[in-house]
C-alpha cells in the first residue's frame, strides 16, 4: 500500500513538473525550477558580484528565475535592460508588491509604491528638490557644510591609518536631514546615531536569505525570532524619526518661506486637502522620508568608500585628479558644482568610480503592468522584474576595458569628458532615480574637496587594498584603513 502512494505521489510531482515545463514554453529559459520553492534559493545562499552575469552566460540575457511561484525576469547588458526600461518603460514601471515590500514600505511613499499613490508622491519629490535648489547654490550650501565637517574629522586622524567609513555615512546622512528636516545633527547625537545605524541595519537585511526565505515563507518567519524582528524594529526607528521631525514642523508652521522637505510637503497637504484624488498624507510624508534614508544614504556612501578606495591603490590618476583641480581652480577657497564641467578627468574618474564598483549587485526590481512580448520572449503580467546594472556597466560591448578601472573610458581623444548612454548607475525610465541630481552634486563636492586636501596613502606595510568585495543586495568594499596626509597648500 505504501509504494502504490510513494509511486503515486512521483507520477503527480513528474505530471506537475511536465505541466510545468509545457506552461513556461514561451517565457525565458533558466535554471530548473522545483515545485514550491522554484530556484532562486539556489544562488541566495551565496551571492557573488557576478552571479547574474555567469547567469546570463548560461541562459542568455532574458532569463527566467521562480521565487516559489513568483515568475522574476532576469536582463543583463545594455540591450536587454535598454529595450526593457527604456523602449518598454510604462510596462515595466510597477515595483513588485512581495511579503517583506509590503511590510516595510506598506506601499507608500516614493520607492515602493505604486499607481496614483507612485505618481503624485515622486513628481511632488522631483519638484521638491528642485525648489530645495537640488543643482544649485541651495543644497550646495548644505554640502559644502558637511564637506568643512569631513575635512577637520579627516585632519584629527593627522596621517595615521584610519577607517573612513563612519565618517563618510555621517556626512552622506546629515546630507539628507539637511534636505528633509533643515538641519543637521552632530555625530554625537545619540538620535541621529540610532538612525543611521538603523538604516545601516535595514540595507543590510535586503537581499540576504533570511530576506528570501520571508518572501517564501511569511506566516512562518513572521513568528520566528531574528534578524526579520530587528529589521522591523530598525524600520520603526527610522519612522518614528521622521515623525518627531513633522510634528516639530508643525508646531513651528509659519507663513515663512518653506526651508525643507517637511515644509513643501505640508504646505502641498494643505493645498490638497479638498481633492479627493490626493495621496498627499502624513502616512506618505513619514515613508517618503524613510524612503530618502533607505534611497540616498548607502549608496553615496558606498561610492565615495570606493572612491577613496581607488585612490589609494592608483596614487598616479590620484595625483593627476589634484593637479587637474590645482590647474583650474587655483586658489579659490570655494567652488561649485557646474566647475565639474571644467574639470574633465576629475568628472572622467568620478563616473569611473561609479561604474567598475558599481555598488548594488543588481538594480532596484520592478514588475511588468501586461503581458509585454520583447526580444522574442513573453514576459508575463506581474513578473519581477531584475535589470542588471551591474552587466550593463560591465558590458564589454560598451566599455573597451570593462573589468579594469580605466577613466578613458568617459574621456575623447582630446581628453574632454563624454557622457555614455550605458552609464546607467542611478536606472533608467519611468523609475530612475528622483535623488540623482542630488546623489552626483554630494559626490562630486565631496570627492573634490576631499582629494584636493589630502594625499590618500596606504598604511604601511600594506601594497594594495583588497577590491573583492562584500555581497549582499549592495556590494561593500572590505573593511580597510587610509593615511589622508595633508597636502602642504591646503
């Protein structure tokens, strides 16, 4: 009796499977999918900064991975991600609506959500930060400021090795308050030390398998102790910040000039409050903000590590970057950020950095609104979608020395700087990022003060820093230590 159920039960698992396989014949090919849990858990287990480039190798460039019973769509290289993001925008303009998303960002805010509530929550952001002087001397003020902090917390290490990286977040952190609250806070201040590290935290819970096996299995996890409880705690954190702040704004609301985010935000709740139609609510000022935290902290924050990184490692495009600046800027004390336009390998290594060490291992997912037929492939309704910006910045078709850092590759012949349709960093279509003016002003300001004050060296003893870097959803440059020596005209 009990091998009639046993072989049973295998001729149901070969008839599901075969069911299966008939059902997915128009979609992409990947790798095989099991009943229930599908295949991704295969290469969660242990994610490499090339994994979906070896991937797309295997498969091709549209390929098809399971989630359980969630369909996710793989582009790699330019073309793919191109055709999808750009050519196909509005298909592709959903962010998925998965177990932990819904949690975390309750499908409010600019990030994570969608329709209506997306729409008016992104274009009041964009417009926002224009007013706030996102491009101009307004935020260029802010950033200059915590340029200044940067420069004195760097000068107190007075050439010894030291770890960057705390002071570097800071400074990227404080930023953002800068443009949300009106202020900044010291890096003593226990509040705003719990928000960065409960930011620190939510980042590096993304993309793990502790994420994966949630996504899989809610009505479990939800109920397990671990990292999903700390993560949703830190979330709260960060919240509750944002609350504190509009109800200090709203106490404090006057007929002045609006300073901040906060205060665009209220005047444009007030303005609304008889349209039915609006999204405009405290509930999706609180996750816009989140969403700045979550968008904006890590990934300049990562970049300028890399930066500095890099640097260290290659001290003749270090030492050819200050002379550039000495050469244009002279002995101006100040500058701005439309002086990138005169600084040409300084702009060229800048956007190099940001390609070779691209710091996400893929791009933020999206999910197709239709059915869309492209590159000879149904892609079905609801889908994830994953563009892989990492390939596409990796492209050998578009880069000619693709795996090594090479700041020619934004620069002519004459050595003017060239923009690159490929350079895709911040994503492209309906979702690109609403932070990018912000993100290149904060990179380009710091990056530049940083390098003309200080020669970046490595420690003693030590040939070269260790590029293989730390993979999660962002890719994190291993723990290391630089000397900044001060440079003798500054």
């Amino acid at each position: 009796m009990l091998g009639v159920l046993v072989a049973s039960l295998v001729c149901l698992l070969i008839l599901r499977s075969l069911k299966q396989l008939w059902s997915n014949r128009p979609y992409p090919p990947g790798p095989l999918r099991l009943p229930i849990i599908g295949n991704v858990w295969r290469f969660a287990i242990k994610l490499q900064k090339d994994t979906f480039i070896k991937l797309a190798k295997q498969y091709g460039n549209v390929l098809m991975l399971w989630l359980g019973p969630i369909p996710i769509v793989g582009l790699s290289g330019y073309e793919a991600v191109k055709e999808a993001l750009i050519n196909h925008s509005e298909g592709f303009a959903d962010r998925p609506v998965t177990p932990f998303l819904k949690v975390i960002g309750k499908e409010m805010g600019i990030v994570l959500s969608n329709g209506p509530t997306w729409e008016q929550q992104r274009k009041f952001a964009i417009v926002a930060l224009r007013k706030l002087g996102v491009g101009k001397k307004g935020v260029e003020h802010q950033i200059e400021e915590e340029a200044h902090q940067l420069l004195q917390t760097f000068a107190n290490a007075k050439g010894h090795p030291f770890d960057p990286s705390i002071p570097l977040r800071n400074s990227v952190s404080n930023v953002i308050c800068a443009v949300a609250f009106g202020c900044r806070f010291s890096a003593e201040d226990k509040q705003f030390l719990k928000l960065v590290e409960a930011t620190d935290y939510i980042l590096s819970f993304l993309g793990s398998f502790s994420q994966v096996l949630f996504e899989l299995f809610p009505w479990l996890m939800k109920h397990l102790p671990g990292p999903l409880n700390k993560t949703l705690s830190c979330a709260e954190t960060v919240l509750s910040f944002a609350r504190q702040e509009i109800q200090k704004h709203k106490k404090n609301h006057t007929a002045y000039e609006p300073q901040d985010f906060i205060d665009l935000y209220l005047l444009q709740m007030k303005k609304s409050k008889n349209d039915p139609n609006s999204t405009y609510n405290e509930d999706n000022l609180i996750h816009s903000i989140f969403d700045m935290f979550i968008a904006g902290s890590e990934t300049t924050t990562l970049t300028l590590r890399w930066a500095l990184l890099l640097m260290a490692n290659h001290p003749d495009i270090q030492e050819k970057v200050y002379k550039e600046i000495e050469e244009v800027l002279g002995s101006s004390q100040s500058f701005t950020y439309q002086d990138r336009k005169k600084l040409n390998y300084t702009n060229a290594v800048i956007h190099e950095i940001q390609r070779s060490q691209y710091i996400l291992l893929v791009g933020l997912p999206r999910r197709s609104t239709k059915d869309v037929n492209m590159l000879g492939f149904l892609i079905p309704k609801d889908a994830t979608i994953i563009p892989d910006l990492s390939s596409v910045l990796l492209d050998p078709k578009q880069w000619e020395t693709p795996e090594a850092f090479n700041p020619k590759h934004f620069l002519d012949k004459d050595g003017t700087f060239v923009e690159k349709e490929a350079f895709l960093p911040f994503g492209a279509g309906a979702r690109v990022c609403p932070g990018e003016q912000l993100a290149r002003m904060e990179l380009f300001i710091l990056f530049t003060s940083l390098i003309r004050a200080f020669t970046f060296q490595l420690p003693e003893g030590v040939k070269e820093l260790d590029t293989d870097p730390l993979v999660g959803l962002s890719v994190v440059p291993r723990p290391y230590k630089i000397c900044a020596v001060p440079r003798s005209s500054s």
